[in-house]
C-alpha cells in the first residue's frame, strides 16, 4: 500500500516537474533543441529519485509523462479507452442513453408532456401531466427550463436513474430507470412564437439536417416573421456541409464560411455560401459551454462570417472539430488537436478557446423575473391583440433567462424595422 502510495506521489512529482519545463518552452516557441531539453529534465529527475532510494512505479510514472506532454501541447487532449471513444464517436453522431419523457417548464416543477411509447419511461408507469421533483441526487426547484430537465434525464453512457415523480393527486413516488440508447433528431423543436417571433432548438449538426434546418427558416421568413432564435445550447455534430448549408442563408452567395486546415495549414476544406437569396429574418443564437463540435463551427461562422446574427450565451466548449483519435501502443487512444477551423474573418480556433458570445449573459442571471406585471386597460380601453400576443410570449420564455434576452432583442430590432442582412422593409405580421 505504502508503495502504491509513493508511486502516484512520485508521478506528480514527474508531471509536476514536466509542466514547468513544458510550459516555458510553449511560452518561448518549440525550438529543434526541445527533446533533448526533455529528456534531459526527465533523465535529472530519474537520478534524483533513484539517488533518495524513491520507489518507481515504471507505469504509473510512463503515464504521468505522456499526459504532462499533451496536456501542455493541448490542455484539453485525454487520453481514453475504447469504451470511451466509442461512446464520444456515439455522441457526436447524435447517440445518447435517455428514459423516453418530454417535459414543460412551468412557474412550480416541470411537468411530464410526452412519454415516448414502449420506452423504460412508459414501461414503469410514468404519465402525462405529472410532475419532477428530483432526478437522481438533483432537488428540481420551481421554474427549472425544460432544457436543464432533459439534460439530467439524459446520459452519453448507458446506466440508471431514479426520478422522483408527483402525479396529480399529489402522491411522491421514485421510479427507478434504466437509460435506454436513442438517436435524437437533429431539431427538437420548431415553434412559431407570438408577435412574429419564432424558435429552433438543435440538439446537433448531424448529418444531412441543414436542409430542413434552411427549409424551416425560409418559410418563417417568406411567412412574415421577424426574427429566429436558433437555441445551440448542448448541442455538437459532426456535419460541416450541413454548417454551411444553415450559415449560407445569411451570407451573399459564393461567400467564403470557413475553412478547415491541417496543421501545417494546408486548407482540407473550404466551406462557401450557396447559390441562394439572403434570408430576410434576424436571428439571435444561443450557446453555453456545452455547444461543442459541428454546433459550435456554426456558432463560430454566425459570429465571425455572416451578418444578421447574434450570438447570446455563455463562451462555447472549445472542441470544433477540430480533435481527433491517435491510437496509442497501450491499446487506448489520445483525443488531441488535429486540424483548426479558419473564420473568413480570419479568426482561427484550434481547440484552445470556445466562442465568445457577442453578448455575455451571467450563468446566476435569474430564471423567472421578480415580477412580471399584468397587462391592463388604459382609460376603459379594451387590451389590444399585441398586448395579448406579447403577455403570451412574456408567459412562454420567463423560465429561460437566455430565451427572454433574446425574444427582446429581436422585439427591438422590429421595433427599429431591422429584418436582417439586406433587409429594411417593414415585416409583414
């Protein structure tokens, strides 16, 4: 025991002895003389632990080293296991464990919506217009999104849950689920909102979706609606044709999108706008740290390439597409930076930073406002049908604080007659 102790503290020492040196020569520029600067710091540190008699876990410490490299060359690489990458390669093409239930968010708990037919949801009994009062070890409070609900239903490797339910006379119960495997499609959602507003929710880029995602948006907008909120929030992929397909809408035809380079900078791939009509719609678009992969080139190109977007959130999760799988003597593979994404503006993301948002909302911003007033009759007048449309709307996005910051901007930009890219004309509501 005491031995097994020595060696993780010896493989710390290791590590932590690596990343001094690493670092600096990543400050200063790798030079020609790097390896040797290398192992003449490991060498040193092998001769100072066999000169104070220090047991050696040769293993332990061959690990160490490996992941003290990467991690200076790459901070987010990981090495993992076949079981892992399998289930990496599994989400990115839009494969996930889940319990079958969709949920509403209310001003109390959420409420269960849609119980997936034959799934483990069903199968345990679980119905329609009952409530969630935990998931797992995660008390729900009240107002919590339908978003975060679904989050902690869901997993990207198979296991179990229990959920604690209240049907409608009032009764707790917890149920416990195993999470089945379901491909989820790449639009969750599609809903036209009130006052000419209207939502996408994405739960990735995957393959072959940007041509519904375009059919949609070009309908709302030959429709008369005035702006789009596009939600990336947890959303990846791996589908770029379908990245330029979405982004391509809002840019002039033949626009260049970005490009995907190897690392000696020779272009893989060069992404343009299509032959097409700019769309006459703006639209808000948000992103947290858990838009990753193909959603998060898109977040990148909507920010940096295009105009008549926005981008709202929280800073992206930094991995747009741009890792991918070494195979390792040891039978497990290292997940690290294989190629970087080149913006027409010329931004380059190579894995070590996400998307910054063109407008930061603070992740303790308040889910339902204070308070929220009612719309009355001015002078005995009767309420209008926008003041109507507009107390339906403020109901349907107050438990989303990002959702609620977006629906006013675009409420604004039609207050200013701003139908984006190209556009000036008044909306036709």
């Amino acid at each position: 025991m005491m031995n097994r102790i020595h060696g993780q503290c010896l493989s710390a020492v290791v590590s932590l002895a690596l990343f001094s040196g690493l670092t600096a020569l990543a400050e200063e520029g790798v030079s020609s003389n790097s390896n040797g600067l290398i192992l003449k710091s490991v060498t040193e540190m092998l001769e100072v632990i066999q000169k104070n008699g220090l047991p050696l876990d040769e293993q332990a410490a061959s690990r160490a080293v490996l992941e003290a490299l990467i991690k200076v060359a790459d901070p987010s690489s990981r090495i993992q296991t076949v079981e892992e990458v399998n289930l990496a390669k599994d989400r990115q093409q839009g494969f996930i464990y889940d319990v079958g239930v969709k949920v509403r968010a209310t001003n109390g708990l959420p409420v269960v919506v849609e119980v997936a037919e034959d799934s483990v949801a069903a199968t345990a009994g679980i119905k329609a217009g009952e409530m969630i009062e935990k998931i797992g070890d995660q008390e729900i409070l009240s107002g919590t999104s339908a978003q975060a609900v679904a989050r902690m239903l869901r997993s990207y490797k198979p296991g179990r849950v229990t959920v604690k339910i209240r049907d409608a006379e009032g009764v707790s119960r917890d149920v416990d689920l195993e999470r089945s495997r379901i491909k989820l499609q790449a639009v969750e959602l599609a809903e036209e909102l009130p006052l000419g507003l209207c939502y996408l929710q994405l739960n990735g880029v995957f393959e072959g979706c940007g041509r519904d995602v375009v059919s949609s948006l070009r309908g709302w907008a030959e429709s008369g609606r005035v702006g789009v909120v596009i939600d990336l929030r947890g959303a990846d992929g791996m589908d770029l044709e379908s990245v330029a397909d979405i982004a391509g809408v809002f840019a002039e035809s033949g626009a260049m999108l970005f490009a995907v380079r190897d690392m000696d900078n020779q272009d893989i791939g060069v992404y343009k706008a299509k032959t097409q009509t700019i769309l006459g719609m703006p639209a808000m678009v948000l992103v947290d740290r858990e838009t990753t992969g193909a959603a998060e080139i898109l977040a990148a190109v909507l920010s940096g390439s295009v105009r008549g977007a926005m981008l709202l959130g929280n800073v992206t999760g930094g991995d747009p597409v741009v890792r991918d799988w070494i195979a390792l003597s040891s039978g497990e593979s290292l997940y690290t930076v294989a190629r970087r994404i080149v913006l027409a503006d010329g931004h380059i993301y190579d894995g070590r930073e996400g998307v910054k948002p063109d407008v930061i909302l603070s992740e303790n911003a308040p889910v339902v406002p204070e308070f929220e007033p009612e719309v009355a009759p001015v002078n005995g007048r009767e309420i209008t049908e926008e003041e109507k449309q507009d107390k339906k709307l403020r109901e349907r996005v107050k438990n989303d604080a990002a959702l609620r910051r977006a629906a006013d901007v675009l409420l604004g930009l039609k207050a200013l007659n701003i139908r984006g890219a190209g556009f000036s004309e008044n909306p036709t509501n």
